[in-house]
C-alpha cells in the first residue's frame, strides 16, 4: 500500500476522535510536524508509529495492515470473537494464577511470555505481542469497561523476562490501577488451594449482548456464552474473591514486590 493511503486513513480516524494534528502528536510524543507528513504521504510510517496510534484511536489492525511488508496476525478462530467482547463489554472481571492479565501486560512482558511458546518464531512473537497491545485500546474508549482483576501472589513472584521486565511490569500495574475503571486483587500464596488453581478466565458483561467466559487452556483456549458455564465460573470468581487482599493491601504487596527486584 502506498503512504498516500495510509495517511488517509490516519487523518479519517483522527477526525473522527475530534483531534487536531498537535492534540495527537502530544498524545504520540511526536510532533505536530510528523503527524502531518505521514497524512500527507510525505513520510514513511513506523510500526512502532502504527502501533502507538491505534492505541490512542482506538483502531485494530486498519493502519498496521497497510505497512508494507506486514500483515496483522491472525488469530485463531476460537479466539477471534473475545476482542469484540471486551469492546462492547462494561465490566471485566478477569482471574490469573500465573501471569500478569494480558490487557495490562507491558510489551516486553508479553513478549517474555510469547517467546516460551515451543518453536515460536520471531515474526510471530512479535506480531503476536502487537496484537495484544492493541487489544489494551480498549480502556481508551470514551466510556471503558470497569476492570477487576484478582492474580494470585504466584504471579507477581515468576521472574517472567528478568528482573528489570518484572520490575516495569509491576509499576505498569500500579499505574493501570491508578485509573477509576481499572483494579486488581492479590490472592495471598499463604491461602493454599483455591478455587482456581486448575487455570485462568474472564468474564465480560455488557449491554445488549449475553454474558461471556473465556477460559485459558493449555492447548486451545475456549470463549462461550453458554448460561451453565458463565455460571459455574461467576461462583468461582467470587470463591476466589473472598480470598483475595484487599485492594490497598495489594497495591502495598506489589509495591514492595517490585522493590525487590530492585535489589537483587
């Protein structure tokens, strides 16, 4: 595709967020210069560009798809209906024994976890850690879901990519939590067995559409909005939850977490 093309799908989402060229490069850290160049067809798009403002528009894959030599990672069929969910989902509620919640993972995180992945090559970790990243436009919205995440203590103590990716993944934490839509929970390791050591899941609610579960697997995850399942999950959500710290006290846990990889 050609920059012209680009450029003009550029300006028509921008538009459409109500923003001038300046507005966007402050919310790029670009400049208002750049902004206009790449619209214009002047100046050739970066990924790192790309992926940054369909963060901030709110997009999914309609600027990345037009870089040349890039296609945007497909995603499996089963999977292929969660991001629609969670756009059109007011509340989020989301369990983790294992790892940071994928919506408020940071990229070098997730692509410390893609890279485990047997025989996972380049191209495809790196595809796959943007199209997470752009599923995280989703608290962008003018009217975004509330968020409740519970994560047991296991995840906050796995050195996943090191000390230093552990250490700017739990700030990024923090600082999601900052936001009024935006919580989390630490399940302490000291409860023992729980509810939810067989795996992961989300539950989504919104408006005009059923109630949804996603639920990890190893092999195949599955996404369903059977009435049983939902169900069964939503009691599990809440046996966990009761276990769960409350939320300054979990905010003071990963505090002191992050800490230590500070010191080691």
């Amino acid at each position: 595709m050609t920059t012209e093309v680009y450029g003009e799908v550029l300006k028509k989402a921008r538009d459409a967020a109500g923003l001038s060229q300046m507005a966007l490069g402050d919310l790029l850290s670009c400049s208002e210069s750049l902004v206009g160049l790449i619209e214009r067809g002047k100046r050739k798009p970066t990924k790192k560009f790309t992926v940054a403002v369909e963060a901030v528009l709110g997009l999914n894959g309609e600027l990345y798809r037009l870089l040349p030599n890039t296609t945007v990672m497909s995603t499996p069929k089963w999977f292929s209906e969660w991001p629609k969910v969670e756009e059109k989902a007011h509340t989020i509620r989301t369990w983790q024994p294992l790892v940071v919640p994928g919506l408020l993972q940071t990229a070098r995180y997730a692509r410390a976890l893609l890279s485990a992945e047997p025989g996972a090559a380049e191209q495809w970790i790196e595809e796959a850690v943007e199209t997470r990243l752009r599923r995280q436009s989703v608290f962008e919205l003018e009217d975004p879901p509330m968020y409740w995440a519970l994560l047991d203590e296991c995840a906050l103590l796995r050195p996943i990519g090191g000390k230093e990716v552990m250490r700017e993944q739990l700030r990024h934490l923090l600082k999601m939590a900052e936001r009024p839509n935006i919580s989390f929970q630490v399940v302490p390791l000291e409860v023992g067995a729980t509810a939810g050591l067989l795996g992961g899941f989300t539950l989504s609610q919104g408006d005009g559409m059923p109630d949804h579960v996603y639920l990890d697997a190893a092999a195949q995850g599955s996404v369903t909005a059977r009435e049983e399942t939902v169900r069964h999950v939503n009691v599990r959500y809440d046996a966990i939850h009761k276990w769960a710290h409350p939320i300054h006290v979990s905010q003071r846990l990963v505090r002191e977490v992050a800490a230590k990889y500070e010191d080691q």
